[in-house]
C-alpha cells in the first residue's frame, strides 16, 4: 500500500493542497467576518440578539449542511475540482449579494446561500487529499489544508474590523466576494487524482469499484459504531467553538468596551497564531500517536476538548487584559486542533468510493447541528436573561460530552478500522 504519491503526482499534489488552501482561506474569511460586522448589522438592520445568531447560525449552517449531502454524492461521482469550482462562484456572488441586504430576512436568505455555495469546499478537498496522501500523513495533509480555517478567520476578522471601520459593514462585503471568483482559474488547473491513489488502486482498480445509491452508502457508513459517536462528537465541538467564535467579538464589545478594530484584531489574531499551532501540532500529535495506536486520533481529539474547558471560562471571566488574551489564544488552540482529526478519521473509516458522502454526512452533524444550535442558542439565552455571558457560559458543557463520545468511539475503532482497511484491499486487480 502507498502512503505517499509517486514523483509525479507529488509535484501535482503538492500544487493541489495549496491551492485548497487558499480556498479554504477564503471560504473561512467570507465565513467569520460577518461576526466582526455583526454589531453594525444589528444596528443597521434593527435586530435581537436572537435574530442576530440565526443569521450567523442557523441561516448558514442549516443550507451549508442540507446542501452537502447533494455535493457530497457529486464529489463521489463527478470530477471534484469542477463541483469545487462552482461552489466558489455561488459562495462569492452570495458574498456580495450580503452587502445589498437592507432587512432581516434578506439577509437570513443570501447568508443561506452562502452556505449552500461553501458546503463544496470540504467534501471535494478531503476526497482529494484522500486520493493524494495516504494514511501516515493523512492528518497532516488534511491539517495543511485546514490551515485555511485560521488563516481565512484571522484574516477576515483583522482587515473586516479595518474595513468596516473605514468604509462599514456592506462595502466590506462586497471587498470579500472578490479573491474567491480570482481563484477558479487555478482550480481549474488541478489533476484530479484516481479515486483510492493513496491506497494503491489504479485507474482500472476505481472503476471496478461498484457505483453505489446515496443511502446504500449511508448504511454502511452508520453501521460503524465508530462513526456514530464521532459524528455526534463533531456536532458538539462545533456547537461549542462557533458558538464561542462568533460572538466573541461581540463580547468584548459589548461587555468590555473593545473598539471594533481591536476586537477584531484579538480574536483575528488569536485564530491566525492558535490556528497554525492548533492544527499543526494537533495534527502531527494525532499522526504520530495513530502510528503507534490506531486509537490515537480520537485520544487526542478528546483530550484537546477536555482541555479547552477551563480556558474558555478563563476568556469569558477574566479581566485583566494580561490573562484575558493568552486564554482566548488557548481556547482557539484547542480548539482548531480538533478540526483536522475530525477529517482523517472520516477518512480512515470509509471506502474512496465513499468518502464524499461520508463528509457531506460529517457537515450535516457538524454543521446543520452544532454550527446551527451553537451561535443561535447563545443569542436566544442572552435576549432571555439580558446577559450574553450566559448564553456563551453554555458552550463548554459540550465539550465534556466530546470526551465522553471519544471513549466510547475508541471501544469500536480497532476492529472496524481493520474491517475497511480489508475491503479497501479487495479492489486490488491482480
């Protein structure tokens, strides 16, 4: 079996991450500015505290989950960088249309479509990723490209606290929905790997494999008890960091009287270093222990929620400035290192011909789920008891049931990792 790409398509592949990279870049910018914009558009558009999380909630990650599970069948069938392609080019317009809204339910729709454009992004990278690198450093590819996830937040809450400071909140908007039109081009020009490369199938190998119906695929997928108690876990870790994340900003604006600017620069910062740290040593951490234990991947995911817990409190109750900032910055580092291990294990459990619903399914609990409950719960407890510190004193519960969900993930993964690692093999022609 190949853990990595022949010298070929290492040159093709290591093109391939960075463009994913930059993509997810983006997809994360356009993603996380509407948090720093949020207290203009509340403003502007006369809204609560409870319509303000739908919007950055439920308006969102309800289509971006609906949306994957009709991407995630097209990744499995179709060419993945032109499913990719077009989800950007819905992304960016629904970017731009964002900064033309004038009422609550305009802004609800084009924030919708936002989502269903980015629901794209995942499925086809990790599939592709999956075909490009094999299993030893499959995290670490996938972290890489993760790197977009605190690339894209810093970015689009430092310049989106410049920005809107300096031309408001719908000119922001409408700078954002530029650089991901730019970039179809250079996905355009990706090599689109064999399905199962990574594994050491060959063309003729994916061909073989049996074209299955989207829910023939989503039993076999829900039959790993593994799977389940890690879908579950994904649903909880997101509805606990974007919950935090995107009313963060809002919170030391309101709450500790931080200027627009700084706040964002804070939480954009707090992403761009806890981001690079969090995925990366995650990722290498996680990648390093699999090798050695197959349990190893969940292990650190669980023991990275679990640790997160008191630093958020930290976040939420301190106030001296000199302790407030390096317990963001911790929460945020915990955070994200959960992200990339979240991929790889989807990938590690599953058949190439597989993997794009797989990761539909995993937006679905992830997003459709937590990203949905997670800000609008936060803002619906705020307007009910007037403070937003309770609403946001919610999320670290979730991540205490993430580490029950992990123990009990880890009394399955050995056999029914084994289990898909022997099918995969059967593909093989002589």
């Amino acid at each position: 079996m190949n853990d990595q790409p022949s010298q070929v398509a290492k040159r093709h592949s290591t093109y391939a991450l960075i463009i994913l990279v930059l993509i997810n870049s983006i997809n994360y910018m356009d993603r996380y500015v509407v948090s720093i914009l949020l207290p203009g558009i509340t403003e502007d558009l006369s809204l609560t505290d409870t319509q303000a999380g739908l919007l950055t909630g439920l308006a969102f990650a309800l289509f971006y989950a609906l949306m994957a599970l009709p991407i995630g069948m097209a990744v499995d069938r179709f060419v993945r960088k032109y499913v990719l392609a077009a989800g950007i080019l819905v992304w960016s317009f629904a970017t731009f249309a964002t900064g033309m809204a004038g009422r609550f339910i305009s802004m609800f729709a084009v924030r919708a479509l936002t989502g269903a454009g980015e629901s794209s992004a995942h499925p086809s990278g990790v599939s592709l990723l999956g075909d490009y690198y094999g299993q030893k450093f499959r995290t670490t590819a996938i972290a890489i490209f993760q790197m977009g996830v605190p690339i894209g937040a810093g970015l689009g809450l430092i310049l989106g606290g410049i920005l809107v400071e300096r031309f408001g909140w719908r000119q922001t908007f409408f700078i954002y929905a530029a650089p991901g039109v730019i970039l179809i081009p250079l996905i355009l020009m990706m090599r689109e790997p064999v399905r199962g490369a990574s594994e050491g199938l060959t063309e003729k190998d994916s061909e073989n494999i049996m074209s299955e119906g989207f829910w023939t695929k989503v039993r076999k997928i829900l039959s790993l008890k593994t799977l389940i108690y890690h879908y579950i876990a994904t649903a909880l870790i997101m509805f606990a960091s974007q919950g935090f994340s995107m009313w963060l900003p809002t919170y030391l604006i309101r709450e500790r009287g931080f200027t627009e600017e700084f706040a964002g620069t804070i939480t954009g910062a707090g992403y761009l270093i806890g981001g690079f740290v969090g995925a990366l040593g995650g990722a290498i951490i996680a990648d390093r222990w699999f090798r050695r234990d197959k349990k190893g991947r969940i292990k650190v995911q669980s023991l990275a929620a679990l640790l997160a817990i008191p630093f958020v409190f930290i976040a939420l109750f301190s106030t001296n400035n000199a302790i407030l900032i390096p317990g963001i910055l911790m929460a945020i580092i915990l955070s994200i290192a959960m992200f990339p291990i979240l991929s790889a294990i989807i990938v590690d459990l599953t058949e190439p011909q597989d993997r794009g619903v797989a990761m539909a399914l995993l937006l679905l609990f992830q997003t459709g789920i937590g990203f949905s409950l997670g800000p609008t719960v936060v803002g619906w407890i705020s307007d009910l008891t007037g403070s937003l510190m309770l609403g946001l004193l919610v999320l670290p519960t979730a991540y205490l049931a993430v580490t029950a969900m992990g123990l009990l993930a880890m009394r399955h993964v050995i056999p029914e990792y084994e289990k898909v690692q022997e099918k995969i093999a059967g593909y093989h022609t002589s």
